[in-house]
C-alpha cells in the first residue's frame, strides 16, 4: 500500500508539471514521455524550401545545419545525414570497421547501435557499464581487454577470436556522458579507434567539452523524440579533413562531382540529409539554449520530489553538464519497477522502462561479453519518466 501511495504522488506531481492550470484540459489526455516542440521558424523555413524547389540533399539549410553543430560542439568538421543510424554506419566504415573486426560497446543502448555495427560485417563485444553514467565503464573494459586481448603489429587482437578489435562505441545514455577521458585513454593505450554514440547528448558536456568531440568521430541523432528535431536525421562530427571529406562523399552515393556526368568510384550510401529536413532541425537549433534550459529546470524539479520520496533520480554524473535529454527514476527491484510502469502507463502518463539488454535479443545472444552485472542491475530498476520541454 505504501508502494501505491507513492505511485499516486508520483503520477500527481507529474501531471501537476505537465498541467499546471488543473481546470484546462490538456490537448493530449497521455502526457507523452518527449514530444517535439515547434515554436520557432519551422513552418518559415520549411515554407522557404519548397518555394526554393531545393527539398533534397542540396541546398542552404543542410550547409547552415553543419556549420552551426560545428561551431556548438567545436567540431571543425559536420556531415548531416538521414539519422544517427546511418551516422554511426558511416563513422564505422570510414576507420576501416569490416567483417574482419569485432566493435567493442555497450549492452545497454538502443538498438541502433549494435545494428550500425552489424551492418558492416563485424561483430559487437559487449562490456559492462557504470552505475553512476550508465555509459560504458573505463574499468570494466581495461580489465576485459588484459585479461583477453593482446598487441601485434600495432593493432589489438581478441586472443579468443582472433579477430582484430578495430572500434569502440561508447554511448551518451539519455544524453548523460560517460567516463570518455578515461575511455579514449585505454583506447588509445590498446590502438582501438573511438568513435562516440551521442546521439543522445546533443548540448551535453564532460569536463567542458562537448560530448562527441572526444574521439575521432562522434554522431549525434535527431529523431522525433531527441531534444530538437528534423524529424528523422542525424549528424557526423570529425576534426579530421579527410574523413570529413570522405564521408560527404560515401554520404552521396560515392558520386565524382561533374557538371553532367554520372561517375561513381565505390559503394556509396544515399545518407544525406534533405534540405526540407534541414530547414526545420535549423529553426529547432535556434531554440536550443532555450530547450536545454528549460530541461535542466525540470530535472531539478524531480530531484528534489524524488529525493524526499527515497527514490533514485538518475542526475548527472561527476564532471559533466547533462541536457537531461530523458529524465530516469530507479527502483529497488524489477517487481516494483514493473507495478510502477503498470500504474503510470493506465494513469495517462506514459513510462518506459531502460532498453532490453542488446545481449538478450535473439540476434546477438551469442556475442562476446564480460559479467554485464551493472547492466542486468539497471535493466531491472530503470524507468524514464515524462521529460518534455515545457512551454
């Protein structure tokens, strides 16, 4: 019963935030978990595009996008894309990434992830993550690569499979940074490329650099559901030239530029985002600060309300400045993470609970792994909670 009591405070608070004049009626009965929010130049822009004809993968909107994430997470380099997916298939392709290597990440991550490494051949390891980021753990994988891995010929050969372990792929989970100094440290020690799944960390910092920025290449995704949007899309973010250049280039169907001619000199991938997407993820940009204000706002409002109730708020971890992208509360246990996800869900306020471990899906039960012990702990308990940007 005292479990249920606070599960009514709980749904009441957040309705209270989500509807502060009791007496209106919200236009949504469900208090969504993010909805987008548009209150910027969307329509303008978009309006703009198609009287400019330019809707495709040409035109001003996609130059000014990439020059604008190049500038806020001091990038030198960005190449916008149709989402994070095709961002990371990408950034995986251009450090060499083949049937042939293994990618070392996490299990707890969407499943985009894991499928970018799949798509090129090679095979994911999973190694367990922090309890504190919930991001990849330094520990874990310097004692996962001692214990199994060894250096020959400059590259870092899995003694198991004798495969060479070619990437890693650290994810910003729900835009909190992991421990990425650390982890570009012991990729560097082993000669493992880092590539950064930020995709969920756009306006997310650790130790006053942005996350993405941290290993030859970052992705950043922006999804209905991420902090701002273009409705499907994502973005590649180097300070390499060449790499930059190549994945412009891979990014439009691998095509030489010619007045007229079609001339295509290797497998390329029709990845570029659309003008017309473009044009509305610049007018979300605009409103960025704004956004992320409003949600370091909201996160601290359920700090304090979870805290008094004697449940876990996922905050940010040490060092970092989070966007709070999705807020997460944890549970003791998965029996009462379940009841809570049942009650809110038939309340009219929509929770999830944390992804389903990447090692527990049907197609990639049988990878590589260490104890994965924090994961499992984490799977159990977490539960995001309503973390829209309030108007």
């Amino acid at each position: 019963m005292k479990k249920n009591k606070n599960f009514k405070k709980i749904i009441n608070f957040i309705k209270s935030i989500y509807t502060p004049n009791p007496k209106s009626k919200p236009l949504n009965p469900i208090i969504p978990l993010h909805e987008p929010v548009f209150i910027g130049n969307e329509k303008k822009y978009v309006c703009d595009t198609i009287e400019s004809t330019f809707v495709s993968s040409v035109g001003e909107y996609v130059n000014r996008v990439e020059e604008w994430i190049g500038d806020f997470t001091g990038a030198k380099y960005a190449i916008a894309t149709v989402n994070g997916t095709s961002a990371l298939h990408i950034a995986l392709i251009l450090v060499g990434v083949d049937e042939n290597s293994e990618v070392i990440t996490q299990p707890l991550t969407f499943v985009a992830t894991v499928n970018a490494i799949n798509y090129t051949g090679a095979k994911p390891v999973f190694i367990d993550v922090d309890l504190d980021t919930l991001g990849l753990s330094p520990d874990s994988l310097k004692l996962f690569l001692e214990q199994n891995c060894e250096i020959k010929n400059n590259q870092c050969i899995n003694k198991k499979t004798g495969k060479i372990i070619k990437a890693c792929v650290p994810m910003h989970t729900f835009g909190h940074p992991c421990k990425i100094v650390e982890i570009k440290e012991i990729c560097d020690e082993w000669n493992i490329v880092l590539i950064e799944d930020a995709a969920e960390s756009l306006g997310s910092f650790y130790k006053n650099k942005h996350t993405g920025t941290f290993g030859k290449i970052g992705v950043f995704s922006f999804n209905g559901n991420k902090i701002v949007t273009s409705g499907g899309g994502g973005i590649i973010v180097t300070d390499d030239e060449e790499l930059a250049k190549r994945a412009k280039h891979l990014t439009t169907t691998a095509k030489v530029s010619h007045k007229w001619e079609y001339f295509h000199d290797e497998i390329g991938y029709n990845y570029r985002m659309p003008n017309i997407n473009a044009a509305l993820l610049l007018a979300q940009l605009e409103n960025l600060d704004k956004f992320l204000k409003i949600k370091r706002d909201l996160a601290f409002k359920y700090k304090e309300f979870f805290e008094s109730l004697g449940i876990k708020f996922v905050n940010e971890p040490q060092y970092a400045k989070s966007n709070f992208w999705l807020n997460a509360i944890m549970f003791d246990n998965k029996e009462e993470r379940d009841e809570f996800l049942e009650y809110s869900n038939n309340n009219d306020v929509m929770t999830r609970p944390i992804w389903r471990l990447m090692n527990k899906l049907p197609m990639y039960k049988s990878c590589q792994r260490d104890s994965l012990k924090n994961a499992d702990y984490l799977e159990e308990r977490v539960v995001n909670i309503p973390s829209g940007v309030l108007l």
